[in-house]
C-alpha cells in the first residue's frame, strides 16, 4: 500500500488519504481469484470510476429498491439513529457518493466524518460535495481498501473521540459468511474497544423480485458488471472480449444469496495479469454475491465476530434492518423495531 496525504483545498476542513492498492498488489489479488472454482475477483475492482456510476445509476432502477428503502428509512429514524449512536467521529465504510449520510450529519452532528472508499476519484469528488452541504461538519476521504486496512491512518479529526461506524447498503453482503466475520472483526480493531456499528442488511424475499433487482430490465447491472472485464484489460493487460461473455443474475437458496456472474460463452482463453486462464463453455467469473440475512441470522453472525445487536429498526415491509452493534462485553441488549 502507499500512502499519500493530499491537501485539495486550503480549508483544513477538508482532506484526502490515498491508501489505494498498488498496481502490483491488484495484480496479485486477481491472481489469486482467478485460482478459485469458481473464478471469482475482489467485489471492489468493479468500482473504478465508470463502476461507481454505474453504482449509482442500478440504485435508481426501479426493480432495485434498497437504496430508496434505506435512504427513507434512515431519514424517517434519523433522530432515534443519532440518539442511539451518541457522540464522535462518523466513519462510513463504503462510503460510495455518501448521500445517504446526510440525514445522519444532520441529525447527529459529528466531530468529524471520514469517508472510506476505494474509487479515489469518485470519493473525492463526494466529499468535495458533502461539504459543500454540510460545511460545520470536517470531512476526511481516505481511499483504501478497508477490508485489508490494518488501521486508520494517524489524522488530527480521528484522535481523542469515540469512533461511530456507518455501514449502509447491505454491502456486507457481497463477502461469504466467514469473510463478513472477518470484516466485522475488523471494524472493531478499526473503531476501538468504544466503537459502535450502524450497519444495514437487507433481508431475504422472493427470488423473483431478487433476480430482477440485481438483472434490471435496463442492463445496467450487466453494463456495471461487464465493466469490470474493460478495468481488467485497461489495468491488467486483460485480453478479455467482452461478446464472448453473458451477464446474469441467480438466486441460490442454499446459501440465501444472489450470485452475480459473467459466464463463458464458449471454450476460450484469456491473457490476465500476465498469465494465460482457460475458461470452458458456461464457466462462470462470479463478479459479485449478494448474501441476504434474517435479523436473527444477522445476529448470530455478529454475535461471532464479538458484537452484540443493541438497537434494530426496519422499514415498514420488514424488507431491510438498520442494526446498531457494540462490543460484545459493553452493555445491556435491547431491540427497538418498527
């Protein structure tokens, strides 16, 4: 990793921290999931700048409602949300274009907000806009892929306040059941032995509505996920032709998860990261999944990592929960609902 402190703007306010993985770091990770069966690469190599667009522009699609449940919810229970989270720095994993933080910086107004994301570019210009709409508010980007940050970088708004987590977007559900373990894990080394967790799980429903929501009627979730392939040839001196692919999207019981896949189209080779990889007639390159969670699934699942669910609220159709987790020796539960 390299780190590189960037003051884009005179007003101490505002800040950025590139901790972006290195070309060869990249190389070594697709390597490595590559290797898997099946074939499947780290979900955050789909947000470079076009894929944060894309990103945005699926949540929009009318088949895919979690952003609009969640944007809604969030605003509808912003003051209970702040309440319950109490004092501190605001840090957002996955922060994305950090729109849905707002009623959250209205309601609980941070010391700081710190913004991780792993699209340099697109984090930027989101702080640059939040801001801009909350100007008592200091913001901090850091670029960086925090699943494998070791710690926060040392930065004046980041010392001496308990640290508040914010983790919408059900993106916990894009790591299998240990890796969103390991990742819970890593929140708390992140956010201290005081830390909290504000962390959103969309819930399983129908496999049909699922299907739909993550294979839109508009090809946007194909476009997101197809350019995937253009990054890799770009960055990766990948010979991928993307007409020698399908993009689809399928419900998997079993594991109560949607599988995002590019599938073969017929036997082929592929030059990547300078190696050769075959890919036989309907293989499939999973881009990403999509794990669903019961609210008491997500809980055990928590419970395993060491937090413990204090508060739980949910949008009127139960479709999706906002939990606020604490450490596990902290205090007593309770759950609040909706």
């Amino acid at each position: 990793m390299r780190a590189h402190l960037e003051q884009r703007q005179p007003d101490c306010s505002r800040r950025f921290i590139d901790l972006h993985p290195q070309q060869a770091d990249m190389a070594r990770l697709v390597r490595q999931g590559m290797a898997r069966k099946p074939r499947q690469l780290p979900a955050w190599l789909l947000y470079d700048a076009e894929g944060s667009r894309l990103f945005e522009a699926i949540g929009a699609q009318p088949e895919y409602s979690l952003t609009r449940t969640e944007t809604a919810l969030l605003e509808d229970m912003a003051p209970q949300l702040a309440a319950a989270l109490g004092a501190g720095v605001l840090v957002e994993f996955g922060a994305g274009n950090a729109r849905k933080v707002g009623p959250l910086l209205n309601a609980l107004r941070p010391a700081a907000y710190v913004a991780l994301d792993i699209s340099a570019d697109h984090l930027a210009d989101a702080c640059d806009a939040l801001q801009r709409r909350h100007p008592p508010v200091p913001v901090l980007g850091i670029c960086c892929d925090y699943s494998q940050l070791e710690q926060l970088p040392a930065h004046p708004l980041l010392e001496g306040q308990p640290l508040l987590g914010f983790y919408p977007g059900s993106s916990l559900g894009n790591f299998d059941p240990e890796e969103a373990r390991a990742l819970l894990r890593q929140f708390a080394r992140l956010l201290g032995p005081s830390g909290r967790l504000l962390i959103g799980i969309d819930q399983p429903k129908a496999p049909q509505r699922l299907e739909a929501a993550y294979d839109d009627a508009a090809g946007v979730s194909a476009a997101f996920a197809f350019n995937l392939l253009a990054r890799l040839n770009r960055d990766l001196q990948g010979s991928f032709d993307p007409t020698q692919f399908r993009y689809q999207a399928r419900w998997q019981p079993q594991h109560s998860r949607i599988a995002m896949a590019l599938v073969s189209r017929r036997e082929q080779m592929v030059q990547l990261a300078g190696s050769s990889w075959p890919f036989a007639a309907g293989e499939p390159l999973i881009t990403e999944y999509s794990h669903k969670y019961t609210p008491e699934a997500f809980a055990a699942l928590a419970a395993d990592a060491g937090w413990r669910g204090t508060r739980r609220w949910s949008d009127p159709a139960n479709d999706l929960s906002l939990h606020l987790l604490v450490q596990a020796d902290s205090e007593p539960a309770t759950t609040v609902g909706r």
